[in-house]
C-alpha cells in the first residue's frame, strides 16, 4: 500500500507543479453584441468623453459629451433613445464654461471639469445643470505647491475614482516639463474630501520621463482595481503602480508593434507629427477578468492629403495590449485598420466595448454611435 501510496503522491505533486507552471494567454474578440444609438444631425459623432453609468434601479445609459452644445446627453442603453440631456452654461450664474470632462456620481450630481484646468475649480451640477457645488482646488491651504485638474476624459482614460465621500483626482502638467525634477516637484494624484472641503495632495511624484535628454509625453491614463492605481504614460512603455499613493513600482509592458519612433513632449504641437507617432492611449481593469487592457496606437505615415485632425479623432490602427495582475503581459490584440475607434470606448461588466463607427469604414455614419463589446478568450501554451 505504502508504494501505491508513494505513487499517487508523486503524479499528485508531478500534476499540479505542472499546471501551475501553464502560462496563460489571452485574445480580445468582438462578439455578436453591439450598442447602436441614432443621434439627431446636429450632435457631433464624436466625443472625447464616454461614460457608461447603471442608476440605482439598474437602468443602464450612455453619457455622451456632446462639444458642439456644451451638454451631456443620457441615452438608455436598453431603448437606444435618449433619455435626458444636461446642458451646461457657457456663463452667467450658472456659467461654467466649456466642458473638459465630467464624472457621475448619480444622476442628479455631476462634476464637471472646465476645459480651462489652470482655473482650478470643479464644479457639481444637478440634472438640470445648476450648481449645487464649487470645489476650489487652488484656495486649500493642504496645497503645498499649484495642483493642477486633469479633466476626466474617456479619450485617454482617466477618470476620477470616488470612495465614499471623497475623490481621487488627477494631475496634468501646467507647464512643459525639462529636467528631473519637474517631475519630482510635481504630484499624481490628490484626495478631495466631498464632506470637510479638503484637498489632501498624495506625496507619489511622476515617474522621470527623461531619456537620452529628452522629455516624453507626459500625459497618462489611469486605471485601478480598487487597491492599486495603475498608470500609463504615452510615452512610456512601463507602467507605473502604487498602492499607498506614496511611492511607484515600475513593470515593462511594451507593445510588440512599436514600429515608429517616439517623439518628445516639446514636440506634440506639430500635429503631423504626434499622427506619425506610436503611443500608449487608454488603459482599463477588467474586474470580470481580472485583468487589465492598455491601448497602443500605432503611427501612420502620412500622404500629402490626409486630413491630420480627422487622423487624430480616427486612428487608424491599434493593439490593446493584455496584463495580469502581477503585471505580466500575457497578450496582445491587433484590431483591423479602420474599423474602430480606440480613443471612444468604456468598461462595463460585460466587457469591454470599443467605438465601430470609425470614418474611414464603409459602414460609417454620422448619424449614430455605434460600439461593439469585445471579450476575452483563453489560451494555454
């Protein structure tokens, strides 16, 4: 008996060291299920903020940033109609200016982002968009040195993180960066207390994005899984985690279609050139998964008579890059050129769902926003 027993010790052990060491990959695939919703001929087909909000009841809409009328439309995804419209005052009492960004806390509170992020205010709007509330970000005595709004955009996902009664804000850059202590000097993140009207800065600086004397991009995207925040730099094939909002950890999650070179942030306002150039766009957590998905568009090199704003909105290539949660890239996904839209897309539970109404596709319609859920598939080596 002892040697049987021995034996299937031994396949017990031999088995589940085996499986253990069974690298997973992964594949994002668009499924069958689409969300189709016609809008009126004076609504712009494209938005750089999208926001996927399920109510109390669980009715599910789509928020959609509309520029050309300063106003956020409500759709229902279930009727794809439109539910109600928030329009936001250029001025007077309930002036705000043109809107940035926006974050849902329900659908009566609304903050609002200025696109004017150097006045340092949010504001909270009702359904009907009157201020309920100011949050001056610039008169909080906490605020050691200038912290400067990041607008919470869909095109490059970053959007403030709620906890309770307080909100995790993002930074953005006030002026053009150049040596390693800019980025030293300056904060990530800070903590608005909704209750006591307080901005608490957190100490975690951004990473030095310095190479070879050259500053890249900046701008990041940011995603969180609740316990960890995750950052991705354009111009950076690292990510950058922290868990205690005081220090970073850095991991390499580099795409494998970097064809064209990166170019510095001095750089960025030649638009012909930030087309040609590859970078790193949105990134999302997958709480389904468990997993997270980060953007990489790819360069285009570019003919006499291309349209460089319509390239900008519409790239025309990208691969969404595959992470687990102990940050190893297990996957990356090469979607068709132009077929979608990686700068207008969202999470849901379902999964991740990706604009299919891009304006070089046949199937193109500015009357309608058109996206389309992708899913994971599993793979084993």
């Amino acid at each position: 008996m002892s040697k049987y027993f021995i034996f299937a010790v031994t396949c017990f052990l031999f088995y589940s060291c085996n499986s253990k060491n069974k690298r997973h990959t992964y594949e994002l695939y668009p499924s069958d299920q689409k969300i189709v919703i016609p809008i009126a001929d004076t609504i712009d087909c494209f938005s750089t903020c999208i926001k996927h909000y399920t109510d109390g009841f669980g009715h599910n809409f789509i928020a959609y940033l509309d520029d050309r009328t300063n106003s956020i439309l409500f759709f229902s995804v279930d009727s794809s109609k439109l539910s109600h419209i928030v329009n936001i005052e250029l001025k007077g009492p309930n002036g705000i200016g043109k809107v940035g960004g926006y974050k849902i806390i329900d659908l009566d509170s609304i903050i609002i982002c200025n696109k004017q992020t150097n006045l340092q205010k949010l504001y909270i709007v009702n359904k009907k968009g009157l201020i309920k509330k100011v949050l001056n970000i610039s008169d909080n005595p906490a605020n050691r040195k200038p912290f400067w709004v990041a607008p919470p955009l869909s095109s490059l996902s970053m959007d403030y993180v709620l906890l309770k009664n307080k909100i995790i804000l993002n930074s953005v850059f006030y002026y053009q960066p150049r040596t390693q202590n800019d980025f030293e000097d300056n904060k990530l993140s800070a903590v608005y207390d909704l209750i006591n009207d307080t901005l608490l800065v957190n100490p975690v600086s951004y990473p030095n994005l310095l190479v070879n004397n050259k500053v890249y991009s900046p701008f990041y995207s940011v995603a969180t899984d609740r316990s960890q925040f995750v950052y991705s730099f354009c111009g950076s094939d690292k990510l950058f985690v922290t868990n205690d909002h005081v220090s970073l950890i850095e991991y390499e999650a580099r795409s494998n279609y970097y064809g064209n070179k990166k170019i510095p942030v001095n750089e960025h306002h030649n638009m012909k050139k930030h087309v040609e150039s590859s970078r790193y766009s949105s990134i999302y957590y997958d709480f389904s998964n468990r997993l997270y998905y980060r953007f990489f568009i790819i360069g285009k090199g570019l003919n006499k008579d291309d349209n460089l704003m319509s390239i900008s909105r519409y790239p025309t290539q990208f691969s969404i890059i595959i992470i687990n949660t102990d940050f190893e890239v297990v996957g990356e996904t090469l979607l068709p050129e132009n077929e979608y839209n990686p700068r207008m897309s969202f999470m849901t539970e379902e999964g991740l769902y990706i604009s299919s109404n891009h304006i070089e596709s046949d199937e193109f319609d500015e009357n309608k926003i058109k996206f389309r859920l992708f899913k994971i598939r599993r793979n084993e080596k």
